[in-house]
C-alpha cells in the first residue's frame, strides 16, 4: 500500500505496537531490498509490519514501540522517484523478514488493522495487491514517468519493478548523450551550461 503524508519529509507512526526488527537502509538479498531505509516491526502475532522509502530511521533494533510511536519521517530512499510510504504487512518475520516473491506471504494492510484492533470486518470481493503491482504506474509517479517514456528513457513496460542494469546503461548513455549536445551548444564554456539550463528549467516551470 502506498501512502503520502505531507510535508515529503513528515512524521510517519507506528500502525500496532511491537518489537523492531529493522531499522535501516535495505540490503539487496535480505529481503529488503530496493525499497530503500525500512522500518520492520513484529507484532504480537508475529506478523511484520514494513514501513519502507523512509529518509530516516527513528528508532532502533530491539526497541518495543507502541500504537501511534513515531518510527521516521518520509522519504524516496531506494528505488523511488517522489517521497512517500510504501505499508506492507507480511504474514511472517523469518527467514528473510518474510519476503516472499508471491502475494502468497503478505496481508491486505487495511484489512489487517481492521481485524487487528476487532473492528467489523469488510467483505473483499478479491484480494488486493499489498505488494505494488510492477505492471501499474502509481499515482504520485505518473507524471514523472509519462516524462520518461517521452523522453525515451524508458519503454514502458513494467514501471513499478526495481531497475535493471541493462536499464540503468540506457538511461546513463542517453544522459551522457543530452549532456554532450548541451556542451557541445555553448562551445565547452561550464558557465554557460549552468546558465543555460536555469533558463530552460524556468521555462518549463
């Protein structure tokens, strides 16, 4: 689930009390990865709940919060291009805090915290992705990514799965591309360069 909170770098709180597990920038292969700093905490039924994107990390591992604890503020850490929340609730803390490569390990968030706290349950009428959908834009991504694939920066094709490496020598070599082209418009001179892209970007505003 993804969720904005504002300011880009506001508060985010704990959704149930627990243990924290996590409290850190996510390393490729612990089941974390990608998703930038990550706060993971257990609750008393031993499912875990991932607070990801984070710019920073409020509290630590080992530590017991409670309901309503500020854990970090939001951020874009990771693969991210806006500041906001990605919620998750896996139905597991071990091994790999959970991860699963199916929607088969995690919960449907709101419905969760619904039954958790013993409110009246809502009737789904399918089960709703927790994990973002690599297929499906999200909101606040729209527009950078429809700029993007206009730009020729992207195909667009699976816009929500983490960049490739074959993907990420594309993007450079276009980059490097522009960058040549505007050096190459203003004969070498730095100053100009700086002076030229203010100009464009104020134009585009």
């Amino acid at each position: 689930m993804d969720l904005v909170v504002t300011p880009a770098d506001g508060p985010i709180y704990a959704f149930v009390a627990g243990e924290v597990l996590h409290a850190k920038m996510g390393v490729s292969g612990s089941g974390f990865g990608n998703y930038g700093v990550r706060v993971a905490i257990k609750d008393e039924k031993g499912y875990l709940h991932v607070y990801a994107h984070l710019s920073d990390a409020g509290v630590k591992v080992g530590q017991q919060v409670k309901r309503g604890q500020l854990i970090g503020k939001q951020g874009s850490s990771g693969i991210s291009s806006e500041a906001h929340l990605h919620y998750a609730v896996r139905k597991s803390w071990t091994p790999q805090f959970g991860y699963t490569a199916t929607e088969a390990g995690v919960a449907e968030p709101t419905q969760y915290l619904i039954n958790y706290y013993g409110q009246t349950p809502v009737k789904e009428d399918k089960a709703v992705s927790q994990e973002h959908d690599i297929n499906v834009v999200s909101p606040w991504a729209e527009a950078s990514w429809t700029e993007a694939q206009a730009n020729g920066y992207f195909d667009g094709t699976r816009p929500g799965a983490p960049i490739t490496r074959e993907e990420t020598a594309i993007v450079m070599n276009l980059l490097r591309k522009n960058l040549l082209k505007l050096i190459a418009e203003i004969n070498g001179n730095v100053a100009d360069l700086y002076d030229l892209f203010c100009n464009k970007s104020k134009k585009s505003r």
